[in-house]
C-alpha cells in the first residue's frame, strides 16, 4: 500500500505539487447557503403533476433577490430541465427526490456539449452556465426516471443495430459549463437516461461522497456513465460510491481529425480520484472516447467490486490524442483488464484525413492488489499510436480465469 503523503510532499505525476486545494474537504452547511426557499413554500406538491414552471420561477425570482438555497423535503417533486442562476443553491434533505420528467418535450433543444462536441441537443434536468460557487449538496436524490427511455433505446437497437447514443432522444442528469468553485456533496444520483453528471469547461470542482446509480439488470441503462469530465481542470472526485452500466469516471475533450484545432475543446489537467468504491461499471478510469488530451490524472485508495478495466486508454484512429501523467494507486479489488489500451473504432470518421498519430506516455499503476482475468491488455500498434514509459510496478495480482467476453469488452453500452 501507498503510505499516506504529508501534503508537502504530494505530487502529481509530472512532480508539480498538489494544491492545497484538493485537501480542503469542507461542505458549506445549509446556514451558509443564502435564504432558504423551500419548495413546498410556493405550491409545489408531492402529487405526481409536474412543475417545472413554478421550480424555473423559483430559482429566478431568488436570484433576482440576491441568492440563496432551493430547499426540497421529504416528497418526490416532478420536473423538467431547470436552469440554476447567479446565488443560487440547491439542496435536497435526506426523503427528497427531484424526479426528472420522462418525457423528452419537457427538457428544451439548445446549443449544448455532448459527446465530444458541440451542436443542438436535449438539456439536462439540472442546467447550471457560467456559475461561480454553486453548492448542490444534502442527502436527497436526483432521479432522472430514465426507464422509459433504456427501454426505447434498446428497441431502436432492434430495428437499426447502428443508431448512436443521440439518436434515442435522452436527457442527462447534471451539465455543468463554464462553472467554477463548485461543491455537490451527499447527493444521491440514480437512474439517469444519458449521461448522469457532465462537467465542461469547469474549474475547481469537488465531488464528495456521492452515490451515482444505474441499473444493468432487467433493463440496461445504456451509456450512464458516472462523472464526464470534459476540457476541466482541477477536478477532486472523493469518498463517493459508483455502480453504473458504463465508465465510471470518463475523461472528454473532442473527437475527430481536427479536433485538436477546434476552441471548443481542450484538455483535462489535474483531476484526482481518491477514497472511491466502484460497485460496477464498464471502466473506472476511461480516457476516450471523445479525448485529446489528459494530463497529471490520479486515482488512488479505490475500491473495485466488479469491473471490466481498471484503466483504459480508447485509442481513436480518428482523433489525435495525448494521455500523459496518469497515475493509479492502492487499488484493492476485483477487475476484468487491469490496463486496456487497445484501439477504439466506434463510430470513428476520418472524414477523409490520414490517420493522426497519438500518444500514451508516462502510465503508472502501482501498489495494487488485485484479482483481474487479463494483467496487460495492450495492443501496440506504432501506426496508430506510440506508448512510453508504461510502469506497472508492485501490484499484487491473482490472475482469475480467462473470460473472453469480458476481456475483450468494448461496447460502449
């Protein structure tokens, strides 16, 4: 095992120190959150009619009054996609439930971010743009409802086996853009119909001691992934519990030939995963598969109950990429591909360019115990990417069987 860092001494994995800000794990309390409008205050009842625009006019008339915190009670309250503003908080006590509408007219088409560029699509049901120290926190639950929509994305699978993760039209749970010095603690997140929390272009976010939920049985919630981090920097994600039927946490930036020359996207510097437990999903740490850049990434102090790949590196044969400085430790657990880097080809789309040439360099995994199917899932394929300095040291691995299936597992649903 690692033994703890005195902070002095913490690093990431180029030896450029860690902020102290990443060990500042305090939570403003309620009291410290603005006035408190409480949602049951403004007609807003626990009775299965949906509303969105008494929520929406809430949030806006307390921003216009100088901020403060949306305050859900015990009860399940149905709504469309909200747009938080300036000042204003969100929290939900422990029995709260905001219950995303299934229906997808209720969640508005705009310009927004999705998988790794930018165009027309559904919003999420918790919007937030441009905000500068927005705090959701509390011990309630985001529930995104996303039964229905599992259900027709698997019956469009049936009728066009080719349709992509947009053409069943679905809303994420959180998007968060161009925020900064945001805090969503406690928080319980489940059932999401896309994406469950979705951070672009952000700085200085902390996620603490989150549940993030969906389901792989009897339905499976298709492409849910936890956390997508996307063109972020200074990223802390701890103590939270993941169990999702995709990646856990994965790292966005832009996908196609010339996507390294687009402003819309960019790199994810300095995220640090620590004191996690990953109950299942398909990938703990996933760079791709909209990716061009990640560097000074840490995961340390995980718990893996079931997984397919610890880490995994998506090699697009259509996107220049460069994932550098990527360190996991003290991982204990159970995982198909201790390290998968292999080529990705879903969806892929040269559009006419020659191949780029990618880069994986500077990859740590140390000090880990676990049981895992395949240790070394590697591919080399110098045409399509070269790989440096690939550094597997100390783990302590039970190899477990040879699972074909699980091994090899690339489908993104």
């Amino acid at each position: 095992m690692i033994p703890n860092s005195s902070l002095s001494e913490d690093t990431f994995p180029d030896n450029t120190p860690v902020d102290g800000w990443f060990h500042d794990t305090g939570v403003p309390a309620l009291s410290m959150l603005g006035k408190q409008y409480i949602i049951t205050d403004y007609g807003i009842k626990d009775d299965g009619n949906i509303y969105t625009e008494q929520l929406q006019k809430l949030i806006d008339d307390a921003s216009s009054n100088g901020g403060g915190v949306i305050i859900v009670p015990p009860g399940t309250y149905l709504t469309g996609a909200l747009f938080f503003k300036a000042g204003v908080n969100l929290y939900l006590c422990s029995g709260g439930i905001l219950l995303g509408s299934d229906d997808i007219t209720d969640y508005p088409v705009m310009m927004t971010r999705i998988e790794g560029e930018t165009c027309m699509y559904y919003s999420a049901l918790i919007n937030a743009e441009g905000l500068d120290g927005f705090v959701m926190c509390g011990n309630g639950t985001i529930d995104g409802n996303g039964l229905r929509s599992w259900k027709a994305f698997w019956q469009r699978r049936l009728w066009n086996p080719d349709c992509t993760n947009k053409d069943e039209q679905r809303a994420r749970l959180v998007y968060l853009s161009n925020c900064s010095n945001v805090t969503i603690s406690g928080l319980h997140f489940e059932n999401s119909q896309f994406w469950n929390i979705h951070i672009y272009r952000c700085s200085h976010v902390k996620l603490f001691n989150c549940t993030i939920f969906s389901p792989r049985t009897p339905v499976k919630a298709p492409s849910t992934d936890a956390i997508d981090i996307d063109v972020c920097s200074d990223i802390l994600i701890k103590g939270c519990i993941m169990n999702v039927n995709d990646d856990a946490v994965a790292l966005k930036g832009g996908k196609g030939p010339l996507a390294d020359k687009s402003p819309d996207n960019g790199s994810n510097e300095r995220i640090i995963i620590e004191d996690c437990t990953f109950e299942f999903c398909h990938g703990c740490l996933t760079c791709g598969s909209e990716s061009i850049h990640n560097r000074n990434i840490i995961m340390r102090h995980i718990y893996v109950k079931e997984g397919y790949n610890l880490l995994w590196l998506k090699m697009r044969p259509d996107t220049p990429q460069l994932y550098e400085y990527i360190r996991l430790e003290d991982v204990m657990g159970k995982i198909c591909n201790f390290i998968n880097i292999n080529p990705w080809t879903q969806f892929d789309n040269l559009q006419g360019h020659e191949i780029p040439l990618s880069y994986a360099e500077h990859i740590t995994m140390r000090e880990c115990i676990c049981k895992c199917d395949i240790y070394y899932n590697v591919l080399e394929d110098p045409e399509q990417y070269i790989l440096t300095d690939i550094n597997l040291t100390g783990n302590d691995i039970t190899l477990t069987g040879n699972d074909t299936d699980k091994n090899l597992h690339t489908g993104a649903e």
